[in-house]
C-alpha cells in the first residue's frame, strides 16, 4: 500500500482530510482546521528550557531487556529509572535517514521521503512547525548540530522554520571529522550558549555513524573494543566492526545521558525529549525482527511528565512528537496546529506510529507496502482484520493530506 505521493490530487486530499475529520466533506480552503488541535492543558509550570535531542542512529534493541547483557546504553537505561522519565517503546522514526527523522520531529509531520526540507513549500514556516508555534509563546529558538550548516542543506531549512540561532561545528571550536565535531566536545559546548530566557533547543548529535572514527584511546571509563569484541557471540561475522559500532553506540549513550542530567540540574524545570533519527544499521541477531531493526526509543525527562501515564494502547512516531510538546507548553483551551497526536492523550481508535515503510501499533507492526506484520514482544494477539484495515485506511489518508501539504502547500485548491 505504498503511496503513490507525486501523483495526489486536490479531491483525493479532501476526501482523505474528511475522513480524518470525521466529517462527510471537507470545504475549507486550507489544512489549517483539520491540523487545530486543542490542548488539554498543563499542570504546574510550564518549560523554562526545552530539549529536543535527535541522536544519531539511536536504535531501541539494545534498552531491550534481551539485550541488556550488552553495556551499550547504561545511561539512557539510567534515565528512563528516573521517576520523571516517561519510556515509549512503541515507536517509529519517520523513515531511514537522518534529515527525514529532523525534518519529521522538527515540522511535525509523517515522511514520506519526498525530501520536504529541500522542497519550496518549506522556504516558507510550517504551521505545524515546532520551533514556530515555540517562538509564538515567546521561547528563543537555537539548533545545534556538530556537523555542517551545508549537510543536506540544512542551515537554510533551519532558518526558514523561523529557528533564532544556529551553531554548527565550527562553532565548538574541536578537531572534527567527516561528520564534524565528537559528541563528547559538542554536547559540552551546548550550555554556554544557553541563558535564563526560556528556549526552545533542537539538537542533533552526529558521533554514532561510519567511519566510527572517535578516539577510543580518550574513554578510559568505556569498556574497549576489544572488550566489546570478546563479548560477541562465536558465530558473530565481522567482529572487529560490529565491535566498533557498539563501542560508538555506548560512547554516544554516555555523552547524551550526562548531558541531559547536567542540565537538569542546572536547570531543573527543563523538558528534556529524546529520540533516535533512525535503527536499520545493525542488530546483535543475524534474524532480527522487523521491530528490532527499525524501532527507536522515545524518552522524556523532566517535571512536566513526573507522575504521567502513557494510555495502554499507546504507539507513536516521530510526527507525535511536536503535538507532545506543546501539550506540555500550552495552557488548557489553546490551540496549535499538528499532523500528530500527544502520546498521552486516550484515544478510542487504534494508535499508531508511522514511518515511511512501517506503522506501528501497541500490539502488532506491519510494513506499509507489504502484508506483513509481526506481534511486537510479548504480545499474544493479533489485531482484528477490521483494526488492520482501520490502521492502514488512517495511513494512507495520513500520507494523502501529508503529501499535499509537502508538494503544493496548505492552501486545497477548489
């Protein structure tokens, strides 16, 4: 069922935003009734700092509880103990690449790998974009990515979504690599550029990619390669890279976890929403399933989330992402614009997450253009012909209006 996004129209987009509506037709002039959501209000304070951190290829097998022998990610492990932490294992990136997972969390939106960033439709502020509907309530916007403002283009695109300051490798002043400066100098650098006015903060680490070239001779507090290796079991191929990718993955694990801890210190009403840009690299199984190979972590820190419960059925993705924030920003009674859902909000339907090859719901995940699907970890049942094919009905009128908004804009032409 994948779709066919070049080839949508202005009738199929009001067909599918009727149907997501819940209404018989759709006569707005625009996607912006359909996109309002409500909040529901928050309790206490709301954020002084936001943190929204997208790691670089930060898969969720390894917090798997099979995998704990594994000392990969001993600090997220440690975060997610918090008692303001909230967990969420059923969740997708938007697809498998780093700029479409940015692009995603960043303007709220599902991926159908059509390159949104780089279309003209986004030379322009989304409505639904993140950093705009922050910068609305009054937070100072800044990106910070230890690579380079030209990778992907994505300087310009940051500055169209209305993003106030942006610092890249050149501005943490260490030695980099292809993909610019190591995780560890990056993440340190971050809080100088930090004040006391509230800000919204989209970060992007860059360390955990091939070549895996970080100093391994500098991490006395890491186990080594050849520690890593030794812990492989005997039918594992290519040892000495599969070693080196799970001492990058760890090396970043630790970074980002002290990272987020000493800010929260420093200052403690800060929200913290943690996620991987993608999986699909590489597993510890030569049979993973579908979900070990694509799944990524959600994970939230901070006040705004001590003491909250995700519903039962919860499952989400990236595009989930934006509408969660805000629902931990807004007072009750305010409006904002989204594709997606916040993940603690009950809803009667089937959640979903969606990628642009999977969906994802509390029980089973499927692949888009596939019959497939498979029972997530400890689940005994299957979804009912009938919830299937209400997911994937949800799914193509999600992509319907998302390819629309992509390609031509808002604005449905009549």
């Amino acid at each position: 069922m994948r779709h066919s996004a070049t080839k949508v129209n202005a009738q199929d987009a009001r067909a599918a935003a009727a149907r997501l509506s819940g209404q018989p037709t759709y006569t707005a002039d625009d996607l912006l009734p359909l996109l309002t959501q409500t909040a529901q209000g928050i309790r206490g304070e709301k954020p002084q700092h936001i943190f929204v951190i997208v790691a670089e290829t930060y898969m969720l097998w390894p917090l798997l509880d099979n995998y704990k022998q594994y000392p990969l990610a001993q600090g997220m492990r440690r975060l997610i103990a918090r008692p303001d932490a909230v967990f969420v294992k059923n969740f997708l990136p938007a697809s498998n690449g780093t700029m479409f997972g940015l692009t995603s969390v960043l303007l709220g939106i599902p991926e159908l790998n059509l390159q949104a960033a780089n279309r003209p439709t986004a030379q322009e502020p989304y409505e639904t974009a993140l950093s705009v509907q922050l910068r609305k309530l009054g937070y100072k916007t800044r990106f910070f990515y230890g690579g380079f403002a030209s990778w992907e283009n994505v300087g310009q695109f940051i500055k169209n979504q209305q993003i106030d300051e942006s610092f890249y490798a050149t501005d943490f002043g260490a030695k980099g690599g292809v993909w610019g400066v190591p995780d560890r100098e990056f993440l340190a650098g971050i809080p100088q550029h930090l004040g006391p006015e509230p800000s919204f903060n989209l970060i992007l680490t860059s360390s955990n990619h091939p070549p895996y070239k970080v100093d391994t001779t500098r991490e006395p507090d890491l186990p080594t390669i050849a520690d890593f290796e030794k812990m492989l079991p005997a039918q594992t191929s290519e040892r000495d890279l599969v070693a080196a990718r799970m001492w990058h993955f760890a090396y970043a694990d630790k970074y980002l976890a002290e990272f987020v801890e000493s800010l929260q210190q420093k200052y403690p009403n800060s929200l913290f929403v943690i996620t991987g840009d993608h999986a699909d690299r590489w597993t510890m199984t030569p049979s993973p399933t579908d979900y070990e190979r694509v799944a990524v972590p959600l994970v939230l820190v901070g006040p705004q989330v001590k003491g909250k419960r995700l519903p039962t059925n919860n499952a989400a993705g990236h595009l989930d992402v934006a509408a969660t924030v805000l629902e931990l920003v807004l007072p009750k009674g305010s409006t904002y614009y989204a594709f997606g859902e916040n993940i603690f909000a009950p809803r009667f339907n089937t959640p979903i997450g969606l990628s642009a090859y999977h969906w994802i719901t509390s029980r089973e995940l499927g692949r888009v253009s596939e019959d497939r699907t498979e029972l997530l970890p400890g689940e005994t049942t299957p979804l009912t012909n009938a919830q299937r094919e209400e997911v994937l009905a949800h799914v193509k009128d999600l992509q319907t209006i998302t390819a629309w908004r992509v390609l031509k804009g808002p604005q449905l032409d009549k």
